[in-house]
C-alpha cells in the first residue's frame, strides 16, 4: 500500500510541476502586457497550422486583430513565445538598422549528419557571414549576362512544348509546365544538367526535386519544433532531408565537378563559380573556399529558393494578366517596342521594359513567394519609443503577405495594378510595405538571378501566346495550405492561344 501511496505522490507532483510549467510558458504575453490570444494546451496559438489553417491565413488574422494596439502582438508555438511584428518603423529597425542583434534567421540545420541542410538560409553568425561575401560576386548583373543564353534557349524548349500542347487542347494547366521550366533552368545553372523535364518528366532529377519540395521529412510541427531546439537536435543527429534526396544532389554535384575538372570544361554558370570558390579552399577552411558538400548545400538552397518561387511568380502574373486583359495587351505592346528598338531579345532589351518589371512587382506584392520573415534576438532589445523588451532568443516573426495586403498602404488591394510600382508611387511608401526579398544584410542573395529567369519566362510566353480565363480557372485563387512557399491549392488552367506574327 505504502508503495502506491508512493506512486500516487510522484504522479500528482509531476502533475503540479507540468501544470506549473506550461501555466508559467502561457502567461508570458500576458505578464508584460503585449495584446495575444488565449494559448489552447499543449498547442499554444498554432493548433491546425499547416493543415486545415494556411499559414497566410494564420499570420494576417493576427496582423488584422492586433494592428495599431501594439508594435507587435504575442503568438505561442506550442509553449514558445513568438512576436509578430505590426509597425513599420520597428521591422525597418530589425531588419535594417539593428541587424548586428537580429543577424539570424534560428533555421535548424545540422552540418555534420545532414550537410545539405547546411545552406546561406539557415546558417548563422560568422559561417553565414562568410559564405555570404564569397557567393554575393556570383549574383552580379555581369554573372547573369553569362546564365542569360543559358535561359533563353530553355525558354525556345517551352515554347515548343506549349506549340505542341496547344495543337492537342487549347485549354492548359500552367503550374506544372512552368514548374518544369524552372527546373530545367536551375537543373542547367545550379548543377550544369541537361534534364530536359519539359520531354521527360520521369528523369531522376526532377522526381527527386519534387520530393525535396514536396515531401519533406517531417511535417510543419517538427520543423518548428527542430528551429526552436536546435542544440538538442544536432546532439540527437536529426535530419531535415530525406537521405534519397541528400545522396542523390550530393553525388550529382561531386560527379558534376569531378567531370568539369578532369575535362576543363566551363559554361559560365552557377557551378563554374562554386568550382572556383572550392579550389581556393584550404583544408576546409570556409574562409578561404568551399568544400564540395559546402557547394552541395548552396546548390541545393539555389534549387529549393529558386525553382517553386519563380514558376509561381510568372503563374500568378499569368493569373492576373488573364483576369485584367488590359495589363496583358499594355505588357505585350512594351515587350514589342523593346524587340524592335533592340532588334532580338538580348540581356538589355530584357531590361528595357519598365512595366514589365511593375508588373512583376505587384504580382510579388499580391502574392509574396516567402509570407514571412524570421529573425532571433542575439540579446535584450529595447524597442524604441517603448518599456518593451524583446529578450535574448526570442523570435521575431514580419507577416509580408499580410503588410502587402494591407488597405492602409495599397488602396484597394485586391485590385492588380502595376502602376503601384511607378517611381513616383514607390518614393510615397514606407520602404516596409514592400518586402518580397526581404531587406537588409540578409534579404535575397539571388534576386537578380530570380528577377532574370522570371522575365526571360514572361517575355517568352507573352510574345507568343495571349492567355485567358476558363471554365477551370481558379475564381478566386485558393492557396496551398504549405507553410512553406505561396503556392495555388491545385492546378491553373488558362485558355491560351498563339500569337500570329501579324498580330503582334
């Protein structure tokens, strides 16, 4: 008896100690007074994220309750506290002005296990730093003069493949050849493969890029979860990436550069410029160059960031061009006028057409690729004008998609309008309200390289093809509930119809 009486004590002073614990964790916000919803145990904020509740619908429901109470509101993932940023001035501070204490994203990533994982988005402190100013030259505008031919000739493959396609049904589903285009275009400049999905769409690399997007190994939960306790997990050699998908990119690269060394091959492309960061290596000294898994990972990263979020971006543009005719007829009439002063479509042409690139502008803002940014004290913060203190560790979440749906800075925001994105309208804007690469130190190290393959990709197709709405249209879009990139739920169909030289 003595022993369950024994038994019972235990239990109901681990029961205290947990109820102790989690009453503490989910009175945080509340104790200093900073606006939040009540946690729901064990879930905090975030039961349903991921699955039945997108994460764009999540972060702009608090945006919208919370706005103009606080400069930021209180969200609990599981029992860890979160911030979400509502004012401008106070993001422009973050990620800008005070960037030497918000200098890390708190990405999980375990470089000995799992070196894929191991890329400039996840790194942090002075190995993000370092990788960081040797591949910055890389995604120079003269280095993409060099990619320029490279996708242009994909771009004459696409072309081919909606001639035929539209020979069979006039009536397409976009999402999936564009994704296939992206591929091909970073299959050819991250890892100098031919792979051709837009012919065979049974090749290795392209099941195993769809897996690497598609399936990852643990779902939304475990992700944050790894984020929030990373030491713990790199002690327990946790991985992010499945292992096919791990040994599949790193013996394409290895075999990749192992062949372009022993042959002296060159093509001017991403991979040539990693080849040679790693000969100036020096026993694996990052400082000095890049380790062939270090290349790996940064190819891997250039796949991941630059494959889904283009081909999204031209299949929204598409979206909206379909449902305003009238943006689409004035983007064809610029693109005409540009071939013409230029004579045929070369690197300069491309970037003489200003309402293309308005256009492209408020596709992002409408419909941002990444919806949120994160960064992590690195200590105490006092936020201006305030008594507030964001503690040491404590993530900061800025909820994009939401400030760029915002009435207060775009009027009528549901609307499409490039002309938001005219000189004189940009210089009006708090820099803030605008953030599809990021800002500062650590916004979007390719965006040059993905501006590019988006252009060569809407130039292509505009100059070729007029595109409508259908009976299968998604009306009004609906997105993929992935917290990861913005992505429609299903296909989107269009009508498209070739374009007759006499009609241009």
């Amino acid at each position: 008896m003595s022993v369950l009486n024994g038994l019972v004590a235990v239990l109901i002073i681990l029961v205290s100690v947990i109820y102790w614990y989690l009453k503490k964790s989910f009175s945080y916000w509340q104790s200093r007074n900073i606006p939040c919803n009540e946690p729901l145990i064990p879930y905090g904020n975030i039961k349903g994220l991921g699955k039945i509740i997108s994460f764009v619908h999540f972060t702009q429901t608090y945006y919208t309750q919370f706005k103009g109470t606080s400069k930021f509101c209180g969200i609990y993932f599981f029992t860890r506290p979160i911030a979400l940023l509502l004012d401008l001035d106070l993001i422009k501070h973050i990620l800008v002005k005070d960037f030497a204490i918000f200098n890390d994203r708190s990405f999980y990533y375990n470089e000995k296990d799992d070196p894929l994982s191991a890329h400039l988005v996840a790194l942090d402190g002075k190995k993000w730093k370092e990788v960081r100013s040797k591949l910055t030259p890389t995604f120079s505008s003269g280095k993409m003069k060099y990619m320029f031919p490279t996708i242009t000739a994909i771009g004459d493959r696409l072309i081919d493949y909606l001639n035929d396609a539209n020979k069979l049904n006039d009536v397409l589903e976009m999402k999936n050849i564009l994704a296939r285009f992206t591929m091909d275009v970073i299959g050819n400049c991250a890892f100098g493969i031919e792979c051709n999905t837009l012919k065979d769409i049974d090749n290795d690399f392209y099941r195993m890029g769809r897996m690497a997007i598609q399936k990852p190994r643990h779902n939304p939960r475990i992700s944050f979860l790894l984020n929030d306790y990373k030491r713990l997990a790199r002690f327990l050699g946790i991985k992010t990436i499945r292992d096919e998908v791990s040994t599949f990119f790193i013996d394409v690269v290895r075999n990749t550069i192992g062949y372009r060394e022993k042959n002296n091959i060159q093509r001017n492309d991403f991979m040539d410029l990693l080849i040679k960061l790693k000969n100036e290596n020096n026993d694996g000294d990052v400082s000095k160059g890049l380790t062939v898994n270090q290349i790996a990972a940064q190819s891997f990263l250039f796949f991941v960031a630059g494959y889904e979020t283009s081909s999204t971006t031209m299949l929204f543009t598409l979206y909206e061009l379909a449902l305003n005719q009238d943006v689409q007829k004035k983007v064809r009439h610029e693109i005409q006028n540009a071939m013409r002063k230029h004579g045929e479509f070369t690197y300069e042409m491309m970037m003489d057409i200003p309402y293309l690139e308005q256009t492209i502008k408020e596709t992002l803002r409408k419909y941002p690729p990444f919806t949120t940014l994160r960064r992590t004290a690195q200590r105490d913060y006092k936020v201006a004008d305030s008594d507030i203190v964001i503690e040491k560790g404590m993530s900061v979440v800025v909820p994009v998609f939401a400030i760029h749906n915002d009435p207060d800075y775009y009027e009528n925001p549901e609307i499409y309008n490039p002309d938001r994105f005219s000189d004189e309208e940009m210089k009006k804007r708090h820099p803030m309200t605008w953030l599809a690469f990021g800002e500062g130190p650590r916004n979007c190290i390719a965006l040059r390289f993905g501006m590019m393959q988006t252009r060569i990709g809407l130039i292509t197709l505009l100059s070729n093809f007029e595109f409508s709405t259908c009976s299968q249209t998604p009306i009004p879009m609906i997105f993929s509930s992935s917290p990861i990139v913005l992505s429609p739920k299903d296909g989107v169909y269009f009508n498209v119809k070739p374009i007759k030289t006499e009609e241009i």
